[in-house]
C-alpha cells in the first residue's frame, strides 16, 4: 500500500472512487504488449519522498510544504487524478513539471513526452485532461505559487549516455575517452549491486531511444533542489505561457496535444524555467551527486527531501531508465558516511525513513533485475 492509499484507507470521504490503482491496469497492458524475462516492467505510480509516518516531535509530517512532481505523463483515470491532487494539493504547494514548453507551429514539433501518451489515444486523451485539471487547480487557489519546469530543452542538453551491449555505460560526446561522469554513474549504480549484467537487462527500457538516455529526471530533480533557496532567481527565468488543446496530425496519426504558448494576457499561467546559463554549473552539480564522498550537492539533496514532502509521479522504465537512477540518486545522498558531521545528520530517524521508504519502493523494480 502506497502513501495515496493510505490516505484513502485513513480518510474514505475524501475518495469516491474505489482503490485501485489505473497504472496497475496500464502496467499489465504495457507489460503484455512489451515485455519479455529480458525487459523491466514499465510501470506508473506516485512515489512519496518522505516520512510515512508522523515525525518524533510529534508534529505531521504533512505539515511540511508540498511539491507536486509530475515525471513523466499522467495516465491516470482522471477521477482518482482529481481525488489524488486535491488530496495533496494546499496553501504552499509548488508544483514541477519535467516537460519543456513549447509552443504550436514550431515546425514538425510533437509536445514533450510528459504531455502526451502517442500509441494510445484514449490514454493520451485522460494525459492531457489531468493536466488540464492540475492547471485550472494551480489558478483557482491564488495562494499557490507559480509552476516550475525543471527540465531543459534538448538542444541544450550536453550529453547522452548509450547502454552498450556489453553492459557499459558510455558518455556521448565522449571527450576522448571515459570521465568522471562516466564512472562515477557506474559507481553509484555498483553500490546497488548494478553491473554490466543488470545494465544489459536495463539498456530494453531505452530501446525507443536507440539505447541513449540523456539522464534528464536526475537533471530535473537536481533543479527541484533549487526551489525556495537564494540561488533560485539567478537560475530560473519567468515565462508567461497560454497552455491550448489541438489536433495535430504527426506521421500517420491525428491527435490532440497540449502546447504553451507564449503570452503577455493577464489570464497566462506563470512558469518558472531554467536560465541556459545554469546549464553548466548543473551538469558539475550531477557529477558531485554520483561521486562517493559527501560533498555540498548531496547535502543539499537531503536538505530538500527533509524540507518538503514530494509526492513524485513516476514512470519507471516506459521510455528510459531515468526515473529509476533519479530514486536511486536520491537513496546515494542519504548513504552518505564519509565525516562524524554528516554521521550526526543521518543518524536521526527521519533520514533513515526517507532512506528506508525509498529503498522499499524500489525493491520491486531490483527484483526485476538478475
């Protein structure tokens, strides 16, 4: 039982629409469409970063500020979207989007992955009502701040990574042989006991993108961590947006997609985006995150983990690894036992939860692995 279940067992007035879950039912469709013994099972869920139960204090857990964290595409019922929103949705929650805007007309330009669901259409129809319910839910309560997209345009992103058939992970470009960033994304994954064998298995999960992954939900997290810090504003750049519904017709199929506009009407949603200029500096900031010591990134990983409760929509392994390294990358920023400083710090129970609850989401998709 996740956390969304629980709430619904704990609060049955609050939800009128049963417990099951839609991504099961999505799950098993995927999985009998795409898998095989040699293929992980692509899976949607909400994932909770944070304590399951009430702090020792004796103060809620929920009391902490909300981040709604939409990774990739909704594909809920749009009832059990409605009821799970307005269930985590309050005064100072900050909602994340990983899809970059863009707008209609840009030539052949599909929407971004997030946004749309493309071999299905009825699915694709439920992605792009539920975000249009998450916008209409963000302007009604004025006391919410704007929408934060963490992801960056891929003409902007400075590498891709191929999973090779020999269970090698390699950096394209990649600047005259290995580096830092290569080894340091291997070292991470070894401490979970991920090899060349389970990066074999893994590499299916990228097979759409000819085996490359561009490692952006671990970008995307690391600009989450920006949120309500004072670096945020030399960061991340305003941007007036009208969002639209229309249909497109991309290669032999005809459907609605949902693009962002550029506005300057009183009535646009407000986003915050990354500036290009910060581009660099959170590369080096993914390089520090994978390495094995302790440094300034990863505290700053815990830092946001503790202060807000992240309720994460996740798509493990439908189109990429990514979301799946990004838990992952969150679970190294608390292994950390490098100073009797940070000792100190994770020896409070509520790292060691958020630890634990992480771990124990992730122990279903590692039994997948040989």
């Amino acid at each position: 039982m996740n956390d969304i279940e629980k709430k619904r067992a704990r609060c049955p007035h609050k939800f009128d629409f049963g417990q099951t879950k839609h991504h099961h039912n999505l799950k098993n469709k995927m999985a009998d469409q795409k898998t095989t013994s040699f293929r992980m099972i692509p899976t949607y869920q909400w994932v909770r970063v944070g304590n399951d139960a009430d702090d020792d204090d004796g103060s809620d857990a929920d009391d902490r500020p909300n981040i709604i964290d939409i990774s990739g595409a909704p594909t809920q019922e749009r009832p059990f979207f409605e009821a799970d929103i307005n269930t985590i949705m309050k005064k100072d929650t900050i909602i994340c989007l990983t899809g970059e805007l863009k707008e209609d007309g840009e030539g052949a330009d599909q929407p971004a992955a997030n946004y749309r669901f493309k071999t299905d259409h009825s699915i694709n129809e439920k992605v792009i009502d539920n975000y249009f319910y998450l916008f209409s839910a963000a302007k009604i309560d004025s006391r919410l701040r704007p929408i934060v997209i963490t992801t960056i345009p891929r003409s902007w992103r400075k590498y891709s990574f191929f999973l090779q058939e020999n269970g090698q992970i390699e950096k394209i470009p990649s600047d005259r042989g290995p580096s830092a960033l290569d080894y340091g994304l291997m070292d991470m994954l070894g401490t979970f006991n991920i090899g060349p064998d389970q990066i074999i298995k893994l590499r299916e999960s990228c097979s759409g993108s000819r085996y490359k992954t561009y490692l952006i939900d671990m970008i995307s997290f690391l600009y989450q961590t920006k949120v309500d810090t004072p670096e945020f504003h030399d960061l991340f750049d305003v941007d007036f947006r009208s969002i639209v519904r229309v249909q497109r017709k991309h290669g032999n199929r005809t459907q609605d997609c949902m693009y962002m506009n550029k506005t300057i009407e009183t009535d646009g949603q407000v986003f915050f985006t990354p500036k290009r200029s910060s581009v660099d500096m959170i590369y080096a900031e993914l390089q520090a995150a994978l390495s094995p010591g302790d440094n300034s990134v990863k505290k700053a990983i815990r830092d946001h983990c503790l202060k807000f409760s992240i309720w994460r929509w996740t798509d493990f392994d439908v189109n990429d690894t990514d979301d799946a390294f990004t838990i992952l990358m969150i679970i190294h920023a608390f292994s950390t036992e490098d100073t009797d400083d940070v000792n100190e710090e994770l020896r409070s129970d509520r790292p060691h939860d958020i630890q634990r609850s992480l771990r124990k989401v992730m122990s279903n998709w590692h039994a997948q692995l040989p």
